[in-house]
C-alpha cells in the first residue's frame, strides 16, 4: 500500500496526516505532498516511522516504484 492508498483509505487529508504521523517541521503537510508525489523520498527516519504508525501498511518499499 502506498502512503497516498492509506491517507484516501482513512479519508485524511495532508495535514491530517501530517498529524497522524508526527510529521514536525516548517510546512509538515508540504513535505507529505511531496513525498506522496514522488517529489522527495523521506528519510530513513521518517520511513521506520511511517511503517509503524500505518502498523506495516505502508513499507519503505513503497517509495520506490
């Protein structure tokens, strides 16, 4: 499952999900745009964390298609 299938499959938008995944910084719903657009890929940090909010829905695998 990709990050943007589990933000529709919780009906989240950006920021909420931002929210949900603890995503802290200067535009957290910015950065998770990006990385569902294959604009940027999240840190290996942010990845571990990610898989463990979404309980392994969403693996690290998944941003890199």
């Amino acid at each position: 499952m990709t990050l943007e299938q589990f933000r529709k499959s919780k009906n989240l938008s950006h920021k909420k999900l931002a929210e949900f995944l603890g995503i802290k910084g200067v535009s957290p719903e910015s950065t998770v745009f990006r990385w569902i657009n294959g604009e940027r890929v999240p840190r290996r940090s942010s990845m571990k964390l990610i898989e463990q909010k979404t309980k392994g829905k969403v693996k690290p695998s998944s941003f890199y298609a």
